[in-house]
C-alpha cells in the first residue's frame, strides 16, 4: 500500500547507503524512482545510454564526460548504490555538522567536489590536468564557435596562470589553489537535493 | 502530505557564469576562460541526470495535498487509522460503484455511436442527414462523458468553432475528443485503426465525413496537408479537431505546436483544456499504461473535471510563418488555461534532440570566453515563469 515503505524495502542496504552519502531516506526513494524511470529496460543497471536519453543532457556541451563520471574505467554498468554515491558528492554541505576532525571527511566536503571536478578535465587520472586534456573540454563547450589557435591560446594562458611549478600541467593542488574563492559549495551542489 | 516536485531553474548561463568568475579582477566583458567556467555545464548536467522539467512534462501532475486515490500518492507515509478507513471507503465506492454503472454508460454510448451513424449513413445526402449526425454524435458523446463522470464547463461560447475552419488545442489524452465533442460536432483527424476503433471510425464516417489516414499516407507531408485543405475548402464540412502538440502533455504546461496543421490555411479556433487534478488525473501516459489501463483508471477516479475556453479565431498575418504563427497560437492557449508556455518540442519524448540545441549553448558560452559583443543570443528555450 505505502509507497515509501515498499520501495524502501525494495532497496538493498538502505541503512549502509544513508550512512554513506548522508541522503534522507526521502531522497534515496526519490533517487530510485529516478533510476527506475531511466532504467527502461528493468536490468537493475543503468548504462551510458540510458543516460543518454535526457534530452537536457544530450544537448549539455560536456554531457559525455558527466556520463563518464559515474562509469568507473571498465565498467559498462552501474548499479543503484553508485549511481546514489556518486550523486551524495554533490550534496549541499551540512551547515550544522561540527567539523570532527577525527571523523572522516564527509563525502560531499569542498575537497571532494573540487576531486570531481578535476576528474572531468584530468581523463586519463594521472594526476595532472595536461594541455591537451584542457584542450579537449574548451572543444567540447567551444566547438565551432571559435578557431583552434583561439582554443590553444586560452589553454596556454590558463595553465600559465594556474601552474605554479612549471611542469605544464595542473596538478590537484595548483588547481584547488586557483579555485580558492569560488564558493565551491554553492556552485557545485545540486540545489534541490536538500 | 506531499511536497511539490518543481524547484528553482536557477539563474540564466550569464548570470551563473558571472557569480563563478566574480572573484577574478576582470569583468565578463573582457572574456576569457576560468577553470570553475566548467562547473555550470556539469552541476546543469547533474540537476538534469536527478530531474529535469522535460521529462516532468511527460509524468503526472504531482498534488499538494492527497485526493485519496492510490495512483496519486508518491511519498505515502501511514498517517492514520482513519484515513486509511476513508480511503478504503473510497476504493469501494469507486471500483464497486461507480466503475460498473460508468462501463455500463460507455458501452451504451459507444454501442449507439456505431448503430445510429450506420442508420443515418443510409439516408441521402440531405439537411436532414446532417442534422440527425450530429445529434446522433452529440448523444453519443454525452453519454460517453456521463460514463466518465465528466463535468464540463464550457467558456466563451460565442467564439465556438465554425464549419470550415480548425479547430487547435492543446493535448492530454484521449478523452479531449470526448469533451470537445459533447458541445459540438468536429470532424475528426486521425489514423485508421483495426478492431473495435476500426469499426467505430468507418460507421462515424458514413453520417459524416471525418479525416481517416492510412498509416503509410501520414508519412507524406504533403497529402495529409491538402487533404486536409480539400476538407477546409468544402465551407460545409464540419470544423476539423487537430492537436498540433503530436503527443498527450501532463496538463501543466502547453509544448511546441508542430507548424503542419498551421500551414493548411483558413480560420484556426483555438481551445484551452484545462482538467481539475484533484478529481482524477486525466494525463494519458502512453508509455506506462496502454488504452485499456488508462480507461480504467479513468473510469475508476472521482470525476472528470475539466473546463474548457473557446479562444477568439485567430488567421495568419502577413509575413507571418507557420512557425511563428504556431507559437503565436500555443501562447495564447497556455495563457487561458493558466499552461506553462514551453518552447520545448513534445516529440522529444520519444525522438532524439536536435543538435541546434546544444550549438545554441556552445555560441552563448563562446561568447562569454572570447568576450563578443554578441550578447545577443537568446537562452535556448523560453519559460515563463509564473507557475499556478
């Protein structure tokens, strides 16, 4: 009869997961429902194509490498729990929670929003944000409108300003210090996930 | 009870990317990329993989507080003893009561469709043919809305479709022929079905003459299009029924017309439909429920409620195109019916989206990092924001 309930009892290891990713349990019923209405074919897994069918992601300039980020390398599907955690990173950060610094860092903390967001650039996880890495997200949100030598001229100038150690390519550190005054929260949380 | 599911869109790409860069020295103006620049497209992306107001469209309208019908009810939580007593009355009511008297009604109605049209096909083309049609519609079409539990209210009469024009409105299900039909007699557009729809399309079109298209012809633009002129032209024939939208919409919010109904020329009439959400929720989910499913579920809501306006006729002006004038209409039926008026196409339910679409973000970001002075592009889709 309940809705809640019933889907609730659906999940797996709903305890485990609001623990986790600090999600209400309200949430994580609303996540499923989302993850089921995209899981067209009822596999329990969701693929790169079952994201592909938003229509407002399809026409997102970066919309692939978003996808891309809760595939892990290899992997082909993903299943409710990850596709829950990965959406916690983007919580808003609870304004009330004491910072404990005995307690391990809350998976949706600045740090970890700044992780991800250097994860899209930095694609093949070395570490370091290279040239050519930057080179193809400005093509991706840039396309047509701009030539290639206005494309290589805008990576040259930002690795110039962000690279502090000079080896041509932004680190996490470098990149997190040229970010210091973005709000990252307010900028990289999902609003109505509160 | 329920918490509504729509949220804030957030601030235009413009305004975003602003507050993004707003601790750098330079102002927009001057351009350039910043790192964070990303942030927008990918927290746009995200917001988009949690919800996204397009596919909003294509679900039920969610309620403030709870009508009592299971089918409504997103987030139950057990409240009382007592509600759930009421609300078991209530499935009583409705499925033992009211369900049976309501299939009673619709198969007469349905039965009497078939059986008068045939009878009055058989008379010779006369005035009185016509006038015994379309009261053998109108009955019919009562009867199968007192099989709903329909409650019309019917506005603005005076600007009622005429013979040889078209009628437009926007789409929710099925049932929209139905309460259209319950004021007046249309000629009905569509493709020709099998089975049961099969026999009721070809004994409608004895008495009088409805538009029925063989699948393969809907392919050709252009037969539909001057079959459809050949149907205006005959200033005799009754006003045609088309909804341009392609596909039923949730009833919160009115999306593209397709311009091909608006190139066949003559007087449109536009319609606003606006069904009560409280009673029962008439927003034909093709893709959860087929026919069948959806029949039932609408025989066993409350009541049908729903409230209709007849817009003032509305003719293309010059220099106008199909297109604009499309829009021109859409608009001034989500106006009526207090619709979000969204340019967004409603085949995107089904059919991939257009490239345009995210050229159109590529040129508005482009514009920001190389510091144009084309800041004259328009967001890629307008909504209004007021909401009901």
């Amino acid at each position: 009869m309940g809705s809640t309930n019933s889907t609730l009892s659906k999940i797996p290891n709903v305890e485990e997961l609001v623990q986790e990713t600090g999600f209400t349990p309200a949430h994580i019923v609303r996540l499923y429902d989302r993850f089921e209405a995209l899981d067209k074919e009822k596999t329990g897994h969701l693929r790169p194509q079952d994201f592909g069918a938003i229509n407002r992601l399809a026409i997102n300039p970066i919309g692939d490498r978003i996808i891309g980020a809760f595939f892990s390398p290899g992997q082909e599907t993903v299943d409710f729990h990850s596709f829950v955690r990965i959406l916690a990173h983007f919580r808003p950060a609870d304004k009330k929670r004491p910072k404990d610094p005995s307690m391990p860092e809350p998976v949706n903390s600045r740090t970890s929003k700044l992780k991800f967001a250097f994860q899209l650039y930095d694609q093949d996880k070395d570490g370091k944000i290279s040239r050519a890495e930057l080179l193809q997200v400005l093509r991706s949100m840039l396309e047509m409108q701009v030539t290639e030598e206005q494309l290589e001229s805008i990576a040259d100038r930002t690795i110039q300003e962000a690279d502090l150690d000079t080896d041509d390519a932004i680190s996490f550190e470098e990149f997190r210090k040229s970010l210091e005054k973005v709000n990252i929260d307010h900028k990289m949380s999902i609003r109505f996930l509160r | 009870f329920l918490t509504p599911l729509y949220f804030m869109e957030g601030g235009s790409m413009e305004q975003e990317m602003g507050e993004l860069r707003r601790y750098r020295t330079q102002s927009i103006s001057r351009g350039e990329f910043s790192l964070s620049d990303s942030f927008y497209f990918y927290i746009k992306g995200l917001e988009s993989i949690v919800d996204d107001q397009v596919t909003q469209r294509f679900s039920s309208e969610e309620l403030v507080s709870w009508n009592l019908l299971t089918r409504t009810n997103h987030n139950f939580h057990y409240i009382s003893l007592r509600l759930t007593i009421i609300w078991g009355l209530g499935v009583i009511i409705r499925y033992c009561v009211l369900f049976p008297l309501r299939i009673t009604l619709a198969i007469i109605g349905l039965t009497w469709l078939v059986i008068g049209t045939t009878l009055v096909g058989f008379l010779p083309n006369h005035r009185l043919k016509n006038w015994l049609s379309e009261l053998v519609h109108l009955m019919c079409y009562r009867i199968c809305a007192r099989g709903l539990s329909a409650t019309i209210q019917y506005h603005n009469k005076e600007n009622k479709p005429q013979k040889g024009g078209i009628c437009v409105a926007n789409h929710t299900s099925p049932i929209d022929i139905v309460i259209l039909a319950n004021d007046g007699c249309y000629a009905m557009v569509g493709q020709s079905h099998g089975g049961l729809m099969g026999v009721i399309q070809r004994s409608m079109v004895r008495s009088c003459p409805h538009v029925w298209f063989e699948r393969s012809e809907m392919r050709d633009r252009n037969a539909v299009t001057s079959r459809l002129r050949a149907h205006v032209a005959a200033k005799t024939n009754l006003p045609i029924l088309i909804f341009p939208e392609g596909t039923c919409i949730n009833n919160t919010s009115v999306m593209m017309f397709k311009k091909g109904s608006f190139e066949i020329g003559g007087t449109i009439y536009p319609v606003a439909i606006k069904y009560d959400p409280r009673f029962g929720d008439a927003f034909w989910n093709s893709a959860k429920y087929n026919m069948v499913n959806y029949l039932l579920r609408m025989m066993t809501s409350w009541a049908i409620v729903v409230n209709v306006w007849y817009l003032p006729p509305m003719t293309r002006r010059e220099g106008e195109d199909a297109a604009q004038f499309a829009n021109r209409v859409k608009s001034a039926i989500a106006h009526q019916g207090g619709l979000l008026d969204m340019a967004w196409d409603g085949s995107l339910k089904r059919a991939k989206v257009k490239e345009e679409f995210k050229e159109q973000q590529q040129k508005m970001y482009s514009s920001m990092v190389m510091g144009k002075k084309g800041r004259n592009s328009q967001e890629p889709h307008t909504e209004s924001t007021r909401r009901q």
